[in-house]
C-alpha cells in the first residue's frame, strides 16, 4: 500500500540503530571550550566520535589509542547548524504547486552551492518545493554530506507539508485572497477527510471479507447437511442456519489510489501526523491558520510569520511554535514584509512562544539563491543584538531548530549516540573576527581552512 | 534609572557653550587607536576635548556609560539613494551634469529614521547609475531636523556612470564604444572639476573608468567594483579609493573577497549601502561579512567612518573621535563589529537625536 | 571522488614540458626552445626536425641546427605552426556592437565595448588563435574603428597590437534592417533612421564621404569622425566593406570607383561572381564559408560556391579565411581543412590563416609567420594541422605558454 | 517554383536500385573494415539477396556474380543515425502525452535531409518524435532512400520516446509528477485487466489476455518490457531520475543525453545502459568562479567511464553535422579509432536493438556498405558509392547538385 511504503520511508531515518558498528575510524577533539547547547558549556573537553556518531563528551575523557587526535587547544565547538528552510539543490520557481509534489523530485544532486554553506557550519537543512501557490507539497530534510546519490542526500522524504497562506502572486495580497486561501486549504482537507473514510471503510471490508471468505471456504468443504425434502413442505421453509453464509463474499472494491489525497491524508493520521508548515505573513493569516490546526487537529508550525510577534500570546497559548525568517532581507518590502523586524524572534521567544530561526533565502526577500545560508551565523547574531542571549540565538539555530524539524533524536547538539556533525570556530560564535576552522558531518570532514 | 534622568537632562533646550561630558565605555577614535576610561567633552556642537587626562570642568552634565559600551564616531554612507529612491534619473538624456540629486530627498520619509537609529549620521545622496553623466551628488546630516539644516554640501561630487544601465536604445549612447566616444569629447570641451564618483561593477567596466580617471586626471572614486577582484593592480597603480557595496548575503565569494583584497593592497575603501537596495543598518553586516572574508578588523572600522569622509572631502569635519571635530557619535552596547550588539544612544551635532527605548 | 580538480592551464604561465630536459625555473631571460619534427613557418618551406629558438618572447632563430643555450627549457611536438590570426571576430563584444544613435559613426571604437576578460578570447586561445581582429558590427553603414589585439597575456590595453586599422562599412540588409520609415509617424523613436532600403545604406555611405570632403575644404569646428573620413580618402586608412550577394560587391565596386580609396571586402559569399573584377582592381577578401550543402540557396538568396576560396587564390586575389561560427567545430583549423577537401591547397590554406590576414591587418612586422623578429606567437599540434584528429597541445603569446593541456585531462 | 527544381536534383542524384531480387553482388575492395572484426586487406564481400553472405581475404568469387571492384578504396559498413528528428517536418505534438501517435505517418521523403544523409553516407535513420513532448510517441526506422513512406520504412513502429525536459512555465517537481500519474493509470489499467482475466480464468473462461484499448497499445508493451524507452534527460539529475523510473515501473530504455550529463558517468555505467551522445558533445563550459573555460568531451568522460555511446548530428554547426566528423572528434580527445568507428556503426544499431541486422560487415548481416576514397576519419576522404541492401543506390559522379555547388 503506497501510504506504507511513504511511513516506512519516515521511519527508517528516525529509528537509525544507535550504535554504528565501531569502525576503525575513531576521531578525538581535544581542549576545546564545547558548547554541548542540550547542557552546560565544557571549558577544555573532549568529543570522541566513532565512525558516523558521537560516542562521548565530556571533561576529561580516555582517547583509545589510535584514534586521530585533532587538538582544539583556544578553540571553540559548537553542534552543526540546522537551517529551517533552505533552497539549496532545488532553487526557486513560479510553477503553480500542489499538494502531492515533493521536493525530492526537484533535487539537482550536482550542484555545488552546498560547498559554501556547509563551509560556514550548516551541515542540515530542510527544503521546501520550489513552486508557487496555495498548496506546494511535500518537503524534504537534506544532510550536507556531498554525497550525489539523491537517495542518501534526501535524509528524510516527505518531511511537512507545506502551504501558503496570504502571498499573493502579484505584490499585492489583499484580505478577500488570505481568505480564499484558507477557504482553498479547508476544502482540500475535507476532501482528504473522506478519502481517509473511504480507505478506513475499505480496510475494515476488507478484513470481514477475509473472515467471510474463509468461513465460505469451509462450508464448501463441508457436505450438504440437508437433502431436499420430497414433499412441497407446508410448513414455512426450513430455518436456515443464521451463521451459514448463502452465497460467495464478494471481494471489496479498491479505491484508486490518488496520490494528492495520500499527502493531505497523512496530515490528518491521529497516530502518528504529517507536520504541517504554513507560510503566514499578516496576523489575520496567522489565525487563519490556527483556526485549520484546530478544525483538522493539524500538528502546525507556522513559517516566517512576519507579524507573529503582534500576537504572541495567543501563538503561546496555542502552542504553535514559529520558524523566524529571513531575519535579512534586502530592496523595497514586498507588501507581506512591511510588518518585518528583526526584533521578532525576541518577542516571541520573550512570550513563550517556542522559536527557531531560519535563512528563507527567497527572492521575494532579495536574496539571490540558496548561498545566503552560509550567513545563519549572522542571522542569529542580529536577532541576538535585538532581545535574544547570546545561548538563546545559538539554540534558536541548532536544537531548537531540530526539535521543530522533528530530528532532535539525531541533531542538533553535542550529545553521545547523536549524529558527528560538528564545528570547530577560532573564536566565540557571534565574535566580529571569528572565521570556521573545520566542518565535520557524519563524523567526516567536510570543510577545512587553508 | 540614571539613563532616564540624563535623557530628560539632554533634550532641554542647550545654552550656548554648556559642557557635556562622556565617561567609561571604550573610545574607538579610528584617528589613533581605541582609549579605555578616558572622556569626551562637547561643546558648541563639537568635541572640545578627548583623552585619559581630561578634566571635567564644573558644571558640565556628565554621562556615565553602563560597562561594555562602546563609543565609535557616527557611521558615514558615501553612496545612497535614501529616501529618494527611484527620482534620481532625469532619463530625457544621458548628459545632465547640472541635476542635484539631494533636491529628491524628502526629509520625512520612514527610512530617515531607521537610519539614524541604527548608527549612520551622514548620508551623500547620489545621482542614478542610468545617465552617463547623472549631476551632483549631495551630502545630508541625519540630525533630525528640517531638510535645509540636514545640507552639509549640496553639490560634494559628480557622477559618471560605466555600467551597461546607461545605455538605452532609444538615445544617445546606445553602447560601450559610442558612451566613451562621447565621455572623451565631453571632457575634452567642459573638464570637471572637484571630487568624480565613478560607477563601475565588473572588471571591464572598472578597467575603462581608470582609463578615462587617469587620462582627464579626475580626482576619482570607484564605486561598487564588484569585481574589484581581477582588477587590484590597475586600481593600486591609479591610487584610486574604492566605495565599495553593497553586500548581499547571496553574492559570490570572488565578490566577498574583494575588500581584503584590496585592503592588503593598501587601497582605501569604503562601504556603501546603494539603499534602499540595502538597508543603512546592513553596512555593518557588510563590514561583518567583509571581515569573515579576509578584511581585517581596523580597516573594517575605517571603512565606515574615516574612509568615506575622506571620499566626501569632508574628513577635517567628521569620521573620527577627534578634538575639533562635529560631535557626531555612537553608543553601543558591546563591539559595533559584532552584530549581537545594538545602538543604545546617538549624538548628531552634540545633540541626543536617537536613544533606544528600554523596555 | 569529488570532481576531479582540472589543472587546466589555462594562464599558467608555464607548463612543465613532457620531455623537459632541463629542469632549471625558467625565468624570462633564460631561452625557450621548440623542437619540432615538422615546422611550418608560411613564410618559407616546412622544415622537417626544426628547432625555434624564443628569447625574451621573440623568435631569435628557427632552422635545422640551431644552437642551443644551456639553460634553456625545450618543448618537443609533433607539429609548430604560427598562431592563428583571425581577421574579423567579435571576441568581447555585445551581440549589438554598434553605436545605433546615427548611422555614420566613423569615431566609435569597437575596442571600447570590448571585454578583454571574456571566455570568449579564452576559447579562441584553446583553438591556436593568437591574434584577432575585433571591430564594430554590421548595424551601421559606416561603424567604426576596428584593433588587433592579442588573444591572451594580460589585461586587454597591454594586448593591443594596433588600435585604428580599418574603418568598417557595411553594405547588404543588415544596416537597414528594423529601420521603419518616417512616412507614417514622425520620427519620435530611435528606429526611424534614415536607410531602409540597399539604395538608401549605399547613399548614406557617398554622402558621408561626400561631407568630409567639403569638411577638408573650410574647417570651422574640429570634428573627429569627418577626420578619420579624410584619412580614408587620402588612402592612409583601409575601409573595411562587408558585403555577401553579388548585388552588393557591385555596390561596393561602384563607390570604390567614385572615390578610389583602399577597400577590403569581408564576408563575400558570392565572391566567385566577381572574381575578375577583384583581381583586376586589386581588392583583398575577408571570405567566411559555410559549406552547408544542404540548401543551395541562403535565406537572402546568395547562392554558395564550396571553391570560391580555391578560385580567388588562383586568380590572384589576396584572400584570408575566416571561421565559419564560433562552435569548437568550426574554427579556423576546421574550416581550413574543409577548405582543402573543396580544391584549395594545403599550402594556401595555411597562409589564409596565419600570415595572410596578418598582413591584411597591417601587422605582418609581428605576427603571422615563423621567422626571426617576430612575436613568438606559436601553436604545438600533435600532427597535421588540416586533419580533424589532430589536437592543439600547447599555445604560446610573446613566448609564454598560454594554455596546454594533456589528453589524460580531457 | 524553388522547390520543385529542388526535389527534381534530389530525386535525380539517386540512382534507381537495378536488378531483381536474387541477383550475387560481390565487392572486392583493398581495405576493408568490419567493425565487429579485425580490418582485411584486399578482401572479398559477397552480398545474396541483399545479405552478406561471406567476407574475408582469399573467397572464392561466384561465377554469376556481379563484381563492384573498389580497387584501393576502402568498405565500411553504412553509417547509422541512432537519434534525429529531422526526418518529419515538426516533431512536438503540443499535448504532453500522445504515446499512441508514430513518426511513421509524418515521414517527408522530399526533404533535403534524407538527401544530404545519403551523401554522407548515413543507410539508416532512426526518426524519432521531439524533445518537447513528455510522451512523444513511437520512432520509425528508415533508410534515406525511396519515393514514399512505406518503400522508406524499415521498422514501422519502434520504442517510445520520453522527454524529462518539463515544458515552458513547468516545474521538474510538476513534470515528474506527470510521467508518475500516466505511469500509475498504465499499472492501474493492466492491473485491472489482469484481475477481469483472473476472474475469468476462475469461472472456467479462456485465458487469453483481454484486448488492450489501442490508445494504450503502446504503454503496455512498454511496461510488460516488449519494447524500450527512449528518455531524453538534459541534466545529470534527470539521468538519475530515469533511473530511479524505470527500476520503478520496469521498462527497458536508452538515454537520449543533454550536455550537462556527464557528471552522472558513472551511475549510467553501473547500470550498463546504453547512450546517445547530444550533436554538441564537445562544447565549451565556463567556470564563474575561476573565470576559466574549459572543453569538455563528451566522448572522452563516457568512454572513461565504461559507457557504450552513439554520436548525433544536427544541421547547426559545420562540423557536428557529419557523423564522420563526430567520429574524427572523438579520436582527437583520445578514444580509439575502433570506437570511434563503432559509435557511428555498431553501437548505433546496439542502441536501435538492431545489432543482428546493420553496423558491421559479418555472414547474415544486411548489406549496407560505404565505398569511401580513403580513411573515414580523414576529412579528405569522399563518398564514393552507397550499397543498401545489395543496390548501389548512391554514386558520387552522378551527384548533379554536388557538382554544381562544387562548380564543376
């Protein structure tokens, strides 16, 4: 059954098996000042990393011998970034979307911007499909290994589903259009709704036509337990046998599978729910919104939010978490930025909302592609200046941002069991001077300055 | 608390020739190094005084600054379109050396503001890129006040255009050859006097207007040289001053690496924001970006205060803490370089014209 | 393996030779040394086993037993050739490489609009040309100056051989094409210039010579472009013409009558038609084929004749070649092997692309041959320049390798 | 009035196939190149009923047959074109899926290409439909001779082109997703016409598969493996796309490469697919970056790589439209001359699943043959006479339009 083969997809990242099986290859940094950002800050520890994960960290920790030693001495380390939205390998485009397109399809294995962006610290980020209009489909959770198989780059398939609500195509997005997109995005739901009945009512015929069949199966096997009388009866024709069944079940029709409905289906699953991004700009679309999380019981986070911090109590009361970006944007705003701050993940954060930042390198923010993430440092650093400490600004693009990705299990920070992914900075993250000396992800280097 | 106080202190009206002093914090002077627990002392709209043994005459109001804050003089934007985005280009012609580009500023506009606040107290307002020729760029101080009290100089430089945008089809010159042809027959009747801003982006473009500078002898300032990269040598032995920007977070690295380049090859530079293209608060994310590429932290600094002053003529008055010059200076939170800290006070003309609220 | 970082060389300026026999750093006084099984020099005989000797970026000798200095770094090929010098491209220049503001603009500079840094001079430098001609386009009737420059070896006002060396006409549709005429409206946009028919390009072209004579005549105010006009017709300047049907090489015949200036006719599809009249009057030929056998006629209706090449030269007529496209299966080595598949001479095929248009250029002192004095402008083949499997190894400007690439790397 | 003289001069330069059917036709030639198999010198061809009937040194000459004496000139087998649309005069349907519609019902035999490719010695075309259609519909295997479609046709209705070129206006993601729903209708369509046999069968019925619609005629043999795609992928990212498709959906296919597809070399390799080389395949790449232009050879990566590869030419540039030329190229950048041959031959016949009828001088084979003046790979070397099928249907001295563009 597709929707299967979709979950199993899902799984395979999360329940990775927590030990790799000890290769050879064992790395240990030495002396450096580790911020682990899930705990308290180590001055002059130690991280051992075994094949692709992290095995230890902590003070004074024993290195086996023969593992490669890096010495950190005056160095710092801080956990790989994680960028809540990215464009890299799939660009941008204003090809009308829709819900069953994934970004996955998208993918140019063979582009090269990564190098820069994993160069300043980025090592995952995730990727919404690269079209424009109400419903624009499945994202995609990608891990900068610089691997050109598609199906290794792509860490996570079908990662959100994402909708926009309130941008209009032209400059202009007036009330009546944030409305007919949440009345658009209503319907499609409704719509998944009874492909979610009908698949249900389907299952459970299914599984009676089963039992059915297999009692028909042995009443033919049985003889005829009651040869026909000679005689027309008088009397009203024999009972019959309530439990014998009087002729062949009939095998259930299977509906035809629609793939536009499975995504929009997945969403809607109680047990275990697609996460649902929506692009949300003015305060009217950001209610809108809520109101679809509350009538589907969507599990919603709500992206960019540009006026969120307007109604940040509500946001908390809701537990809605925001995706802040892109806290750079160049040019003359577009009518859905004239409510931007850069004080906005402050606000939020302040009001208990839960934050993370991200670099949304669109145009419609003046960036030309997907090279702006090498600057989530710098993003993070002016939304620090603005209310956040410095702590908050670093969480806001490393834990923060895996939770809200739902891959906190793997990323995020410098913990054993999770995943090497790791930076090596000469100096304090948000310092003017500070350059990258190293990048390692999944426990390989991957950026090194000359 | 103390804060509140001294703000209410500062907006009264002034007598002539009261006395403010600045103590604690850190003095970046850019002129000679940075001071620590020194003070300044403003008079008149100037500095009088700045040093360690400075005494603080009686009667002066004196400022204590919290621990941490950084003082720097106010940030300069030798190349801007603030406020007058989009009337810059009288598109009839390509020639119209007479245009002031400072009559389409509008003093009220909301960007004004935003600018002030974020540390930037001067702005040269410049002709459009789209006339070969644009007219005269001119220089405002953002104090605030009415339009004709914000003019420093209204006509600081003329603006030469050798990008591709001042080519039309439909007038004269609608190409590279027939652009210099004219510009060479243009300056060989009407020479031009006085400070040349040239803009040209990539290497080519940059290699003809070093020509033409050296040939007329203009005293020239490159603007934007994006690719400044491939053409140090050419820029170095025409000793010419680069205004450099804007800086976009998606530009190449050849680009990003262009400033430290041309710093180790000891030529000047100044960041500009092209606003609104850029916002002016984004100059000192440009410097930041600059310096992860290479620029190294003192010209990074210079770059946003003496270096443009000098490209203006205007570095007797301002971009330094100096004794002399116009009291126009910043209060930081923590370093300027680092973006994590933010403007808490600037002081245009000795006066208070921006102080961040406190929540 | 991520992508295998490709040491082209492309501006290195040397490259550690196969044979290197003496490893010394080669600094710019020490001597270069070429050895050759076969060198063509154009200007005299192959020589078979040839050594040329390169000091300070010149050719100081080439011949059979040359002295060799020690010290001297040597280069072993197959085959040297001279570099290629093509007479008329547009290397840098914008698709529209003309000043459209008046239909006669004799003071433009086409090397004003040119970008020395462009990729398309890189490529040129791969394919063995070392010399271009890079001039205006064909949207005016009488565009402008054109310069020879070299095709690599520093920023583009160091490769400047010659700045003015031809003044550039051009006859046929193209300077009238997209021209409306005022009839309907009054002039108010650009488009309405004057020539919208042939009779109306090739009287814009008598008229502007017609007013710089009467110019000559009572000079009030200096006006640089009727000077260059004077030059041309006191014959101390060549007019370029570029002209394709026969109808047009008639037109151009005709003014060159009226006035008896110096012309070069470029392009001259339908050449062969007048091949007598050239001959006679002397008139050198620019010639780009296409060898399309596909349709017989063109879209403008000249007709092609795949021997044209072949017929000029032996009727005379000082004829260089000029790359059919700017695909890497069309430049000048290509087109000069097909050129001795449709009756030319190996020989003449050669000389069409090196020293012929060197000398049409008026820079034969520089380039164009192998011969001591000249510019050590070379190209190192590993076999018969006119066989199509023969690649371009190494290519030297003023002595220094420009590019070289070994086949592992392709 | 142009036109006709034109098809009058094409029409004329074609010598009309002579002879009846059964006739022996021997060729003997001083050198002779078989492409499957070592060069012969001074050989012997002997053609039966339009096949090779024997090849090789010293065969002994039949007494009734009609001997062609090459004298030193060379034999090689035709060239083959494995990939042109330039044999129907436009080849993009504007709706996106029509896997129904042939080339074979828009062949012009009057075109000036058919002509030009017999010239140069091309004795088999594979017209497909463009690059522009999702689904374009099915190719059709012809030789450059005959006065009509069908005396042209060699194999009416053969493989299916795809394109992952999405059109104007339309995202990859939207174009893939496409390609996925016809695919899905297909899987659906034979699924539910297995099941409607299953019940039959089960209620005792005959087994025979239920008539398939014709409109989906060509998909379902498509996806039960009888005949393969043609994919055309203009970037790397495509190519893995293809792949990914079509261990998906199992069909069998040959990619019709862009430029930009050398970077997936390798993934084409490890799955042993084979490929048609765009007519540009040597083109300049710019490097923004180090602002360098470097050549990139096609021809050179694949074969690195272990890819086997067939050229393509287009009437656009000079030298790209003579597959000899191509071939010359290839050798240039280092691949040896057997493959280079073989690329413009044997490969070409591989890719078209045609290896046991053209692309090689061996018993069985049809004889298509070149009688060249010299070397194929030397630019020198004429076309002196096309044998197809036995019948010399070409010869050089009775080319009337070559000898007035010549200006004999």
């Amino acid at each position: 059954m597709r929707l299967a083969a979709l979950a199993v997809a899902v799984l395979s990242f999360v329940s990775l098996p927590r030990q790799d099986p000890p290769s050879k290859k064992v790395i240990a940094l030495k002396g450096a000042k580790i911020y682990t950002v899930s705990g308290a800050a180590i001055d002059a520890g130690t991280i051992l990393i075994n094949g692709r994960q992290i095995t230890a960290v902590g003070k004074d920790i024993a290195i086996p011998d023969g593992a490669t030693v890096i010495d950190c001495a005056g160095k710092v380390v801080i956990p790989g970034l994680v960028d809540v939205c990215s464009t890299l390998y799939v660009g941008e485009s204003d090809a009308p979307g829709a819900p069953e397109q994934d970004a996955y399809d998208a993918f140019d294995p063979f582009n090269e911007t990564w190098k820069e962006v994993v160069a300043a610290g980025v090592t995952t980020v995730y990727v919404n499909p690269p079209n424009r209009g109400v419903a624009n489909g499945l994202g995609v959770i990608v891990r900068l290994t610089g691997t050109t198989d598609p199906a290794k780059l792509a860490a996570r398939r079908a990662a959100a589903l994402k909708f926009t609500l309130g941008v209009g195509a032209a400059d202009s997005s007036a009330p009546q259009q944030r409305y007919q997109d949440y009345r658009t995005i209503k319907s499609m739901f409704e719509g998944a709704k009874l492909y979610r009945e009908t698949s249900d009512k389907y299952q459970k015929e299914l599984a009676e036509y089963e039992v059915k069949k297999k009692q028909w199966d042995e009443q033919q096997k049985q003889p005829k337990i009651d040869p026909p009388k000679t005689d027309p009866p008088k009397t009203d024709p024999p009972k019959a046998d309530p439990a014998r069944l009087t002729e062949e079940p009939k095998k259930p029709r299977k509906p035809a599978a629609d793939r536009r409905n499975e995504a929009l289906a997945r969403a809607l699953d109680p047990a275990n729910p697609l996460l649902v991004r929506i692009e949300a700009h003015t305060t009217d679309s950001i209610e809108y919104a809520l109101k679809l999380a509350e009538e589907f019981k969507l599990k919603l986070v709500i992206e960019q939010g540009t006026e969120a911090s307007r109604m940040a109590d509500v946001l908390a009361k809701a537990k809605v978490p925001v995706l802040v970006g892109p806290v750079v944007i160049y040019g003359l705003k577009r009518v859905e930025y004239l409510g931007h701050s850069t004080e906005s993940a402050a606000l939020l954060a302040k009001a208990g909302v839960e934050v993370a930042i991200g670099m949304f390198p669109t145009t419609r923010a003046g960036h030309g592609g997907p090279s702006s993430s090498r600057f989530l440092l710098e993003a993070a650093a002016i939304a620090a200046s603005k209310g956040l400490t410095r702590e908050q600004a670093l969480k806001a693009i490393t834990i923060d941002a895996a939770k809200l990705l739902g891959i906190q299990a793997s990323v995020g920070s410098l913990e054993a069991g999770k995943r090497a992914d790791i930076v090596i900075l000469n100096g304090e993250p948000f310092d003017a001077a500070t350059r990258v000396d190293r990048v390692i992800v999944d426990g390989e280097t991957q950026y090194e300055r000359k | 608390m103390k804060y509140l106080a001294f703000a209410v202190l500062l907006l009264a009206p002034q007598a002539q020739g009261d006395v403010i002093a600045i103590k604690g914090g850190k003095f970046l002077t850019v002129a000679n190094g940075d001071l620590e627990d020194a003070v300044i002392l403003i008079q008149n709209g100037k500095i009088s005084k700045i040093g360690k043994d400075v005494t603080i005459p009686a009667g002066a109001k004196v400022i204590e600054l919290p621990k941490g804050s950084v003082v720097t003089p106010g940030f300069i934007d030798a190349h801007s379109y603030l406020a007058s985005a989009f009337e810059v280009e009288e598109s009839t012609e390509s020639v119209t050396p007479d245009v002031k580009a400072i009559e389409a500023f509008s003093s009220d506009h909301p960007d004004v503001r935003a600018a002030l606040s974020s540390g930037v107290t001067m702005v040269a307002i410049a002709p459009g890129s789209g006339n070969l020729v644009g007219g005269r760029m001119g220089v405002l101080r953002l104090n605030g006040r009415r339009y004709d009290q914000m003019i420093v100089k209204d006509a600081a430089a003329t603006k030469l255009s050798f990008s591709n945008e001042a080519l039309r089809s439909d007038r004269e010159p609608t190409s590279r050859q027939g652009a210099m042809t004219l510009l060479r027959r243009l300056l060989k009747t009407k020479p031009i006097d006085g400070i040349v801003f040239l803009h040209a982006a990539a290497a080519d473009d940059i290699q003809r207007a070093i020509e033409i500078a050296t040939s007329f002898k203009l005293r020239a300032v490159l603007v934007h040289a994006d690719g400044a990269g491939e053409a140090i040598d050419a820029i170095k032995a025409a000793r010419l001053p680069v205004a450099f920007g804007p800086i976009f977070a998606s530009d190449k690295r050849e680009k990003l690496e262009a400033p430290g380049k041309l710093a180790k090859a000891g030529i000047s530079i100044a960041f500009v924001s092209d606003a609104p293209a850029t916002s002016e608060s984004q100059l000192r994310l440009a410097a930041a970006i600059a310096m992860k590429h290479g620029l190294d932290r003192d010209t990074a600094l210079r770059a946003l205060t003496m270096a443009p002053a000098e490209m203006l003529g205007l570095s007797d008055r301002v971009g330094s803490l100096e004794a002399g010059k116009d009291a126009d200076l910043v209060i930081y939170s923590g370093d300027p370089l680092s973006l994590t800290s933010d403007v808490e006070t600037v002081i245009v003309e000795g006066r208070i014209s921006f102080q961040k609220p406190k929540k | 393996m991520r992508l295998l970082v490709i040491a082209c060389a492309v501006l290195a300026p040397i490259l550690p030779a196969e044979k290197v026999s003496s490893p010394g750093p080669w600094t710019l006084d020490a001597a270069l040394v070429i050895k050759a099984k076969r060198v063509i020099t154009v200007s005299g005989a192959d020589i078979t086993d040839g050594i040329v000797l390169i000091v300070d970026g010149k050719i100081k000798a080439v011949g059979k037993d040359i002295a060799i200095p020690d010290g001297a770094t040597i280069i072993e090929a197959a085959v040297v050739m001279p570099g290629l010098v093509n007479a008329s491209s547009s290397y840098g220049l914008p698709n529209r490489a003309n000043e459209e503001a008046r239909e006669v603009t004799p003071d433009a500079r086409a090397i004003d609009d040119c970008d020395g840094g462009s990729g398309e001079f890189k490529r040129a430098v791969q394919t063995g040309v070392t010399t271009a001609y890079v001039g205006p386009g064909d949207r005016n009737v009488i565009g402008g100056l054109g310069a020879a420059v070299k095709t690599a070896g520093g920023k583009l006002p160091s490769r400047i051989i010659s700045s003015d060396v031809a003044l550039k006409a051009a006859f046929g549709p193209s300077p009238s094409r997209g021209n409306y005429s005022p009839r309907s409206f009054a002039p108010t946009n650009f488009y309405a210039r004057r020539p919208t028919t042939r009779m109306g390009v090739t009287w814009e072209c008598r008229k502007a010579f017609i007013e710089a004579k009467k110019y000559r005549d009572d000079k009030e105010a200096n006006d640089d472009g009727k000077e260059i006009l004077l030059r041309v017709l006191d014959k101390k300047l060549v007019l370029r013409v570029s002209a394709s049907r026969a109808t047009d090489i008639e037109a151009v015949l005709k003014i060159v009558e009226e006035f008896g200036f110096d012309i070069m006719l470029e392009e001259a599809d339908e050449a062969y038609r007048h091949i007598e009249a050239l001959a006679r009057r002397k008139i050198p030929v620019l010639y780009r084929a296409s060898f399309q056998t596909r349709t017989i006629y063109s879209r403008d209706g000249s007709e092609e004749r795949f021997t044209t090449f072949a017929d000029l030269v032996k009727a005379g007529v000082k004829t260089a070649l000029l790359p059919t496209g700017d695909a890497e299966s069309e430049g000048l080595l290509a087109t000069a092997t097909f050129t001795v598949k449709y009756g030319a001479a190996p020989a003449e095929a050669l000389r069409a692309i090196t020293l012929t248009p060197a000398e049409l250029l008026g820079i034969a002192n520089r380039v164009g041959s192998i011969e001591a004095g000249k510019d050590a402008d070379l190209v190192l083949l590993n076999g018969d320049p006119l066989h199509i499997t023969t690649r371009v190894e190494r290519v030297l400007v003023d002595g220094k390798v420009v590019f070289g690439k070994p086949l592992a790397e392709y | 009035m142009r036109f006709i003289i034109l098809v009058l001069l094409a029409v004329s330069s074609v010598v009309p196939p002579s002879g009846a059917k059964d006739d022996v036709v021997v060729i003997k030639a001083g050198r002779i190149i078989t492409v499957s198999g070592e060069e012969i010198q001074n050989g012997v061809i002997v053609i039966r009923d339009g096949k090779i009937d024997a090849v090789g040194a010293n065969i002994e000459v039949p007494w009734d047959a009609k001997v062609i004496d090459a004298g030193k000139r060379v034999v090689m087998p035709g060239f083959i074109e494995s990939h042109s649309f330039r044999g129907v005069d436009s080849a993009n349907e504007n709706v996106p899926s029509v896997p129904f519609v042939s080339t074979f019902d828009s062949i012009a035999p009057a075109l000036p290409y058919f002509e030009d490719s017999l010239r140069q010695g091309i004795t088999s075309i594979f017209v497909v439909p463009g690059n522009w259609t999702m689904i374009g519909g099915q190719g059709c295997v012809v030789r450059p001779v005959g006065i009509t479609a069908e005396k042209m046709t060699i194999i009416k209705n053969h493989a299916l082109k795809l394109s992952l070129q999405p059109p104007q206006g339309v995202s990859r993601m939207a174009h893939i997703a496409a390609i996925r729903k016809e695919l899905d209708e297909m899987v659906e369509y034979l699924r539910t016409l297995d099941e409607q046999k299953q019940v039959k069968v089960a209620a005792g019925g005959s087994s025979k598969t239920p008539e398939i619609e014709l409109k989906r005629e060509t998909m379902a043999r498509l996806l039960q493996g009888k005949t393969p795609a043609f994919v055309y992928c203009p970037t790397a990212s495509d190519v893995l796309k293809a792949i990914e498709l079509s261990k998906q959906y199992k069909f069998r296919m040959k990619l019709v490469l862009g430029r930009d597809t050398w970077k997936a070399a390798a993934d084409i390799a490890k799955e042993k697919i084979e490929v048609i080389l765009p007519p540009d395949m040597v083109f300049w790449e710019t490097d923004e970056e180090k602002h360098e232009e470097t050549l990139r050879v096609l021809p050179s990566i694949f074969a690195k790589a272990g890819v086997t590869f067939a050229f393509q030419t287009d009437n656009g540039t000079l030298g790209s439209s003579y597959l000899w030329y191509q071939a010359a190229t290839a050798v240039k950048y280092g691949l040896p001359r057997a493959d280079a041959l073989k690329a413009v031959t044997l490969n070409a016949a591989r890719a078209l699943d045609l290896q046991d009828r053209f692309g090689s001088i061996e018993k069985g084979r049809d004889a298509n043959l070149l009688i060249l003046t010299g070397d194929p790979l030397d630019a020198q070397t004429w076309v002196d006479q096309v044998v197809i099928e036995g019948k010399v249907v070409y010869e050089r001295d009775k080319d009337e339009k070559l000898k007035r563009v010549l200006g004999k």
